[in-house]
C-alpha cells in the first residue's frame, strides 16, 4: 500500500476543496482516504508532510463522490 497527499473536491453545496491523505493499493486503485493533519518526531518530518502537501498542487482534483464517502478519480481518468 502507498499514499501521497491530493487535493479533494468534497462536493458541497459551496466550492470546497481540501488536502486529504489518499491510500492506493498495489496497483494504484484507490483504497480510501482520511483527513490531512501535520505531525511528526522533529521539523524536519513537518518540513516533509509540507513539501507533500506542495506537491498535491501539481496533480489533478480528486472528487469525493455521494456513494459511500469514496474518492473518485477524476475526470481525466487520473
């Protein structure tokens, strides 16, 4: 299993985006998801979650969908 932090649209009634921890297993599908905190032994495992955090900017929006809270890919397949 392997995670990467993205940006999920949570699909409400106003636009709402936020940066979630999404698991994949291990060819790729989408296994779940949970809400982003910070946290680690010393800064530099802060410093790490953020540069994550950064790079979730450069990939697609993953959409929340209604059926069962799952993350659905996104338009583009990705």
């Amino acid at each position: 299993m392997t995670w990467n932090l993205r940006l999920v649209n949570m699909l409400g009634e106003d636009p709402y985006v936020e940066i979630r921890e999404v698991f994949y297993d291990n060819d790729g599908s989408l296994l779940g998801h949970t809400t982003a905190t910070m946290g680690g032994e010393d800064i530099e495992d802060i410093r790490t979650y953020l540069k994550r955090a950064l790079e979730a900017l450069d990939k697609p929006i993953l959409t929340f969908g209604d059926e069962n809270g799952n993350i659905c890919k996104d338009s583009k397949g990705e």
